[in-house]
C-alpha cells in the first residue's frame, strides 16, 4: 500500500533517493574521521586506506571473491531447490507438513562452527563443506515463506479453479505458483546474503581459497586494512546480491507479501499434539542421521551414530566429564548470548519506534539501516574482535548488532504497514502521532517483530559462536574449535546435538509467546 | 449417462439439505425444479444461505442430506465438462492478470480454444472497453464485479451461477446491465440462477423468484414472472411489475417475522 503509493508521487522518490545517498555519505565521512584519528591503534582502517589495499590487491581479492561467489551461488542453488522440493512435499501432503518444518527447523539451528569441521572430514578437502554449509544458511528462510506463500490465496480463487472442473495441478499452475511468488523472492532475498555468509564460515572452517581464508589470515597477522577491506568488500558483495533478488522480485511479481515470515505452525494446539509431532521429528531426525552415516559407510572414529552420541553423554565413563564440560561452555555461551539478544531486540525496536516520531531522521536512517541488514553481520566478526577486544564486550556487542538489523528493519516496515482504511479512520478524528502510534501502528508492527525475534534466534547462536571461536576462547564455540582440532569427534558431535535441540527450543518458544500475542493483538496472522 | 454439453441444463433439487461441520444448518430440505433456459432469482437475508444454496450446486459444497441432479447427473458431471460458471459474491479476479487475462484464464481451465473476438464483445457488453489491459487493482469495485460476470460468460455455460454480481455496481449500469446480459443468455438457453439482494433486480431478469427465511434458510415463496421479454428498463413502473415486486417484499418480511417466532414454525 505504502509502496503503490509512494511511487506514484516520483518528486518523493527522488528526494528519498537523495536522503539516503547524503546518510551513506555522512556514515563514510564519519568512518575516515574516525580511521584516520584512531591510525596506530591497530583497530580501524580508514576507507581510503581500504581503498588503497583492494587496489593493489585486486587480484587476490578478485580470486578469492570468484571462489567464494562460486561456492555460495551452488549452495544458494541447492539449499533453495531443497527449500520449494520441501515446501512441494508439504503442500501435496499436507500431514507432513508439521514433520517437515520441525524437522527443518531442527537442520537450520545446526551451529554451522561446529558442523563446518564435521563436514570437513566426512567430505575431505574441496568446495564441498562451503557449498553445504551455504546451503544450509539458505534453505530455512525460503521454506517458511513459500510454506506460506502456497496457501496464501484466498479460498475463492480455489473456487474458481474447480467450478471448472479442474483440480490441484491446475491449482498449482494457476494460482499457489503465481500467489507465493511474492513471498518466495521475500526469502530468496534474504537468502542471497545468507549464502555468502554460510560459504565464508565454511572457509573460516579450513578451506584452501577464499575471502574467508584470507579473512582468517589477515586477522592472525593483524593487518588491519586488508582486514577492513576484506570485510568491505564481502559486505559490499552481499549488499548487491540483496538488491539484485529484490529488484528482480519486483520486475517479476505484482505486491510484496502482507506477512514475511508466519509464525511457525503447530498443528496440535493442544498439547498433546505438539508432544507427538515433535517425538516425530525426533525420531525421524535420528533415523535420517544413521541412515546417512550407514548408507555412505562412514567410519565411526568421525561420523557418529546417535547411539555415540548417547554413549559420550550418558553412559560411558567419563560422560560425567563430558556432561559438565559442555554445561560450563553452555552457561560461559548464554551469559554472552542472552544479554547480546535482548539488547539487540529492544535497540532495534526502540529505534524503529523512535523514527517514527522522528520521520526526517527515518529518511536519513533507514536506507542504511536496510543496506546493513543485507550484511552477513558474522563474516565482520574479526572486526568486532579488533575494534572491542576478545573480551565480552566485543562479544555481546556482536550479537546485539546481528540482532539488532533485522529487528530493527522489520519493525520499521511492520509500523509502516498499517492499513490505509484504518489511517484514513484516525486522518478523520485528526489523530496524532503518538495515538496513532499506540492503537494503530504498534499492533500492526507485532507480527513482524515476532518473526525477526524468532529468526534471530539461531543468528545470535552463529554470532556467539563465531566470535568464542575466532577470538575469546570461551563457551561453545571454543569448545567446537577445541574438539575440531584435538579430534574429539565425541565431543564434537555433542556439541552439534545439544546446541541445535536447545537453538529449536528458544526458536519454539519465542514462537510460542508470538502465538499468543498475535492472537489478541493481529488474529488474521495466526489464521492459516 | 454425461449430459450433452449442447443441451441446457435442468437443476433438480429434492430435500437439499445443508448443516455445516460445526453444526450450523444453513439449508432445511429444499425441493425444487428449476426447468432448463431458464432464470431464477433467489432472494433472502443476509447470511440465510444462498452462496451456500449456490456453491451446492456448482458442486463445491457437498449437501447434506437430499439430492441434486443437473441435466440428469450430479453436479460433478457438469463441472467435469466446465459446463458451468459461477460469478463468485467476492469478484476474484486474479490480481496479476489483466481484465482480458482473467477472461482468458476460464477460457483455460475450461480448455477452450482462445476466442479474442469474444472476450472483445463481452468485455464491450459489461462496459469496460479501454480498461481490458488494467490491473484488478486498478479498478473500482463495480469495475471488477463486472470483469467477473464477463468472466463467467465467456465460456457460454450451460448453467451460469450469478452471486450478487451487481451489489457494487453503481444504479444506472446496474439498470444497463439488467437490460443487456439477458440477451446475450437468452438465445443460448442458458440456465440461469441469481442472488440479488435488489427485489427490482429480481423481477427484472428472472422467471421465477424463489424467496428464502433467514438461516436455516426454507423457502418460503416460489413467484413466476411472467411479464413479456425483452424487458426495458421503463417496465419498473409497470403495474404488474410493482404487483410482483410488492408480493416479493411480502414473502420476504413473512419469513423474517417467521424466523422471529420460531415457535410459529411448529
Ligand atoms: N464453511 C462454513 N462453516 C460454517 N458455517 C458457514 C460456512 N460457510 C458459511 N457458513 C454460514 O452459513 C450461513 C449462510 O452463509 P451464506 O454465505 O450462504 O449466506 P448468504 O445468504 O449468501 O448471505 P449474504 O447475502 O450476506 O451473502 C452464514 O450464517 C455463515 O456463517
Ligand atoms: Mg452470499
């Protein structure tokens, strides 16, 4: 609405244009300040300096960015191809639906440091761990949009189709195909970032090529321009391939989806149901596991079974030891990763919020806000690292701000996208800002505050474990980096099951509390 | 034994009835023949059941209880020909085709052969030359409810299935339409069935008037109109015409006070 209505004004657009150009402006001026007075402090390079790095370097970085882009464009492929087989499978079998996304969910909140080393020996060296790993960044965000966008069409179009005697692959072709396109380029949009990232922490994880290995080494010598550059030039590239999706999206398809991510569907309301369907997934997750080890024949010493797994944590030995390792990692990770998610949500909500009543900064803020959202905040970590220290600060710091972009993004559009006849209701009382504010806008921004909150999840599990394992030494991704290395597959693995179990359950259950709210403040979107 | 495609269709309702999986009982039995070419109007409140009434018989909706046999074979035998078209109460256009893509599309899921000369005249007759290239988005509401009928005619059904498809257009082409879409069904004998809410409307296009008490709807007048074809707007004066009108009006407020005391019913 906001959108058909802005372009048809162009004198707006234009300016909007120029408000975003001066507020990208203001932030590079700001940066070569602040890197030219902090020169020596070997902690912020200056964007010339950058520049001057990625010219002499041209041709390392062009490499490095061809094998990078090559990787993350296949996983993008794959991971988005599993995403509408998936999203297919669901929709021709609607029982599995539930089985399907549970057991998705499940995948996604794998924590990618720990999977990237796993990967690593079950595939040897190669492209192979990046590619999976980008894949698996991107698969996620593209299935719950689609799941969606395949039942978004109201019921009368189906009508349509059938009072002329056709059924679902007419369906399909005619309505479900063109209805979720909107909302499949939503999540390939976001995908496309996504699979940069997933390929760069596969090369954080020992690859040979790449702007992740240059990343990793640039940080250990701690050269700090190559380090900005290299961080630059991936945020730049995830930017462009963020817009790109997004312009093509528009050329192809007519309105942007009224909800970008629904909260997750629980078929049983009832309690009873839930318990079923998530043994289900549980049994299906374990099945699928030892199947895949089975059937490639993969040697025990690295690719564990689940009964391994069991064993290192209940009944060997030192599963005692082991229980307690991971227990120290997990408290050293949550008192990182907690304080860093709620700030992240409340600095990005407040911030909508407070644009909103302040429209002139908005103009200035968004565009950049938007282009930052677009970067893969964790291929930055190593600047955190340098700019706040390997300590907790830098740490929370981190995934705040991976939080911070998405929430703050969505909630910005979720208060714009009150519906024009209920604007038109308080236009006709001549209502103010701040009421409007309060009745209108902020009930019409929860869903889309909910669904960042809840995709936020697994991103601040990435984020804390990124940052423990490049640089502080602690919580879980030490713990992943340490077993990697030292060839604990036990614990390894470990870590892997127990990070992505406890990861699902946040996501449920801030789902859980989405439900709830949107029931009394938004019930259309919980309508499926 | 399918029916022809080229004979109209006869509907034969007998003790239709309909109460929904949650138990609302939307249509008590209904027994009715609405013989083939003809028009029928179907008249009630609001929310007493005639989208139901309707959707039973475009054979989305399953009965009850009764049985519905058209031209001789249940509805579905009919659909499976796409020898039906139904102008839904909401217009359903698809929002990312144009006016002559919706056309087109039944002329698709129908699997007809593409008729551009057509899709022309009827997008003429229902008075949106120039906007065949525009968005449903773009349009008014009136505008789209009547893409919607030129939609439903394209295919030259055999049974054509009108719900409400004036209620939001405006009074004069309302008038203009009444006067025209007749004579594009009539010569074919299509078998028409209309919902209006507009009694003028009623007796206006239809045979016959069938006039519902609120939900569970029963029907509670059968009127025959037989006032002389083509009927011109100046009819609406005519005596006979305010006689039939004002018998609707009656048959309509008797079901009301009826509903009103259920016990009167017993
Ligand atoms: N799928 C359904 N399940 C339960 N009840 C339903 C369902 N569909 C419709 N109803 C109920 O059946 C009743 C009749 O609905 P219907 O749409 O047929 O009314 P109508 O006569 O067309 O009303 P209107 O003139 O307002 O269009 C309504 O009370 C409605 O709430
Ligand atoms: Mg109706």
């Amino acid at each position: 609405m906001t959108a058909a209505a802005t372009a048809h004004r162009p004198g707006r657009h234009t300016a909007r244009r120029w408000q975003a150009a001066a507020g990208l402006l203001l932030l590079l001026l700001g940066w070569e300040y602040a890197g030219r007075a902090l020169s020596g402090a070997f902690i912020l390079a200056a964007p010339s300096e950058v520049l001057a790095w990625t010219w002499q370097n041209a041709g390392l970085m062009g490499r490095a960015m061809g094998e990078t882009l090559g990787n993350a464009v296949l996983g993008f492929v794959y991971g988005n191809a599993a995403a509408v087989l998936l999203a297919s499978v669901a929709l021709l079998w609607p029982r599995t639906e539930a089985l399907i996304g549970g057991l998705a969910l499940l995948v996604f909140c794998l924590p990618l440091v720990a999977t990237g080393p796993i990967l690593r020996v079950l595939m040897g060296p190669g492209d192979g761990p990046q590619i999976a790993l980008a894949a698996l960044a991107v698969y996620y965000t593209t299935l719950v949009p689609l799941l969606v966008g395949l039942r978004a069409a109201p019921s009368s179009w189906f009508d349509l189709v059938r009072s002329y005697g056709r059924g679902r692959g007419a369906e399909l072709v005619h309505v479900r195909a063109m209805a979720a396109l909107p909302y499949l380029f939503a999540g390939l949009q976001i995908a496309a970032p996504a699979a940069i990232l997933g390929a760069m922490v596969g090369e954080f994880t020992g690859a040979e090529r790449g702007l992740g290995v240059l990343t990793i080494r640039a940080m250990r010598a701690l050269d700090v321009p190559a380090t900005w550059a290299l961080a630059s030039v991936s945020a730049a590239v995830a930017i462009l391939a963020y817009a790109g999706v997004g312009w093509l999206g528009r050329r192809l398809s007519t309105a942007p989806p009224p909800v970008l991510l629904a909260p997750p569907a629980v078929a049983g309301r009832r309690g009873g149901g839930a318990l079923v369907q998530g043994l289900g997934v549980a049994v299906l997750a374990l099945l699928l596991w030892w199947g895949a080890m089975e059937a490639f024949g993969l040697n025990r010493f690295f690719a564990k079974r689940p009964g391994d797994v069991w064993a290192a944590l209940v009944t060997a030995p030192d599963a005692a030891v082991t229980r307690a390792t991971l227990a120290v990692a997990l408290r050293e990770t949550a008192a990182y990763v907690l304080p860093g998610y709620l700030a992240g949500l409340a600095m990005g909500l407040g911030l909508a919020v407070a644009l909103v009543l302040l429209p002139a900064l908005a103009a200035v803020a968004m565009p950049v806000a938007v282009a930052l959202r677009s970067v893969p905040i964790v291929t930055t970590a190593p600047l955190f690292v340098m700019l706040l220290g390997r300590g907790a600060v830098g740490t929370v710091v981190l995934v705040a701000v991976m939080v911070f972009f998405p929430t703050f993004v969505a909630c910005a559009q979720g208060l714009s996208r009150a519906p024009g006849q209920a604007n038109d209701l308080f236009d006709s009382y001549a209502a103010g800002r701040l009421s409007r504010l309060i009745h209108l806008r902020l009930p019409a921004m929860l869903p889309a505050f909910f669904a960042a909150a809840r995709m936020s999840v697994p991103a601040a599990v990435l984020a804390v474990t990124v940052v423990e394992w490049l640089a502080t030494g602690r919580g879980m991704g030490s713990l992943m980096a340490m077993s990697a290395s030292l060839s604990d597959y036990d614990m390894l693995w470990s870590t892997v099951v127990v990070v992505s179990v406890l990861s699902a359950a946040c996501y449920l259950a801030v789902g859980g509390v989405e439900r709830r709210v949107l029931a009394v403040y938004a019930p259309e979107q919980g309508a499926r | 034994m399918a029916p022809d495609p080229h004979i109209p269709a006869e509907v034969v309702c007998e003790d239709l009835a309909k109460t929904f999986a949650d138990g609302t009982e939307v249509l008590r039995p209904l027994s009715v023949t609405l013989p083939s070419g003809g028009t029928t109007a179907l008249v009630g409140p609001s929310g007493c059941g005639k989208s139901t009434l309707l959707r039973m018989i475009a054979g989305l909706e399953p009965p009850s209880a009764g049985s519905l046999r058209i031209g001789g074979a249940p509805p579905r035998a009919l659909l499976k020909q796409a020898g039906l078209s139904m102008a839904f109460q909401d217009p359903s256009l698809l929002p990312w085709r144009s006016v002559r893509g919706n056309i087109e599309l039944a002329l698709k899921l129908a699997r007809r052969p593409a008729a551009p000369q057509a899709v022309d005249d009827l997008i003429r007759l229902v008075g949106l030359d120039g906007f065949a290239g525009a968005r449903p988005a773009t349009l008014s509401g009136g505008m789209r409810q009547r893409a919607a009928i030129a939609r439903a005619m394209v295919t030259e059904p055999r049974l054509l299935l009108l719900d409400e498809p004036f209620g939001a257009v405006d009074e004069l082409t309302r008038r203009q339409l009444a006067e025209d879409l007749p004579r594009t069904w009539e010569p074919r004998q299509t078998t028409t069935l209309l919902v209006t809410h507009s009694i003028t409307e009623a007796v206006m296009l239809s045979d016959r008037i069938l006039v519902f008490s609120p939900r569970p709807a029963t029907l509670v007048a059968d009127i025959a109109v037989d006032l002389p074809r083509p009927r011109r707007a100046a009819l609406t004066t005519d005596p006979a015409f305010l006689g039939l009108a004002e018998q609707v009006a009656a048959a309509l407020a008797e079901g009301v006070a009826g509903a009103n005391r259920p016990w009167a019913a017993q």
